[in-house]
C-alpha cells in the first residue's frame, strides 16, 4: 500500500485559486493550536476515525492529511486507507514546510513543546534516571536505560514511537480545539 504525497505548493495553489480543499490535521490539539494552516481541521491522529472521515469526505475529492513534518499524516493515510477511504494525499514535509514557505497559517497563544521534543525529554529523563539509580541504587536499574535505548531503536526502524502515542494523551496536549477552519491568516 503506497501512500501518494503532495508538495505544500501544489496545496497551497489550489488554496489561491479559490478550490475548495478538505485538510485534516493529525497533529494533537495543543500542537494544533499553536500554529496550523488557515483551512486546516484537527482530526488527531490517536482519535482518528475513519468512519467520521469518510462522513466528511465528498464523492472523489482528494483528502489531504498534514501533520507536523509528515510521518504522522503518513501514518494516518495508511489507516484511512486500511478502512477504504480513498484518494488521500499527505503534505510533503508537514506543517512546518507549510510555516518555512512563509504561507498563511493561524497562531494561537498556546506554546507548547512539540511532541518530538516531549519524547526527547522523557527519554533523556528516563536514561539519566536509570544510569544514576543504577549506580546509587541498584545495578539492574540500568534496566531502565537499556529500555528506552531499545524503543528508540524500535522507533528509528518502524517510525512508530509507541512514547510519542503515549504522551499525545497527556493533559497538556488536549487542548479543546473546534473543528472549525479558520479564515483568519496571521
């Protein structure tokens, strides 16, 4: 099953022509509401429904899926293909090619740290925790290093990180955000 990608150009003329797009961000609320383009909803991706998304697709319209730099709108067009939604299309290089190439988008106030960089400080955390308990507590709590040295691995072979799912759910990336676009382009 490949997945077929479209460059934030070919996306962002479609926009400037007047066309009408269906954009579905797959980004967490928090992330989603920091910085998104104008005619994006959030759909996240450890929500996302298939079934809801064939509801809002129309006929043989494309869907196009952006996340952040676009291994999780990979990740969701493989599970909306899995269900039968048909003709979906990531955007290249995400939202943060989308903000590189100087197109409109919507900021909020909400600054929160990116999930990429959440998971860089939780496993650093746990690696320092587990060397340090490891040399003051017990040796077999070098365990804990060794364990998240394994699920990054795991992470960097599969581009599934099962920290980053986890740490989608927290509290601090569940923003309430409409799904709504915005018409308002800062």
């Amino acid at each position: 099953m490949s997945i077929n990608t479209v460059k934030p150009e070919e996306v962002h003329s479609k926009l400037q022509s007047g066309e009408k797009i269906k954009l579905i961000d797959v980004r967490t609320p928090a992330e989603f509401q920091e910085v998104h383009v104008t005619v994006a909803e959030n759909y996240p991706l450890d929500q996302l429904n298939p079934e809801r998304i064939k509801q809002i697709t129309a006929g043989d319209e494309p869907l196009y899926v952006i996340c952040k730099s676009g291994t999780r709108g990979k990740m969701a067009c493989e599970k909306l293909q899995a269900a039968g939604v048909e003709n979906i299309l990531n955007v290249e290089g995400g939202t943060s090619a989308w903000v590189e190439r100087g197109y409109d988008v919507v900021r909020g106030e909400s600054k929160v740290i990116s999930l990429e960089r959440q998971v860089r400080i939780a496993a650093g955390a746990l690696v320092l925790i587990g060397v340090i308990t490891g040399f003051l507590v017990h040796p077999a709590l070098f365990g804990i290093a060794a364990f998240v040295g394994a699920g990054l691995m795991f992470a960097g072979i599969t581009d599934t990180c099962g920290m980053a799912m986890i740490l989608a759910r927290m509290p601090w990336n569940q923003v309430r955000c409409e799904n709504k676009p915005s018409k308002t382009p800062v």
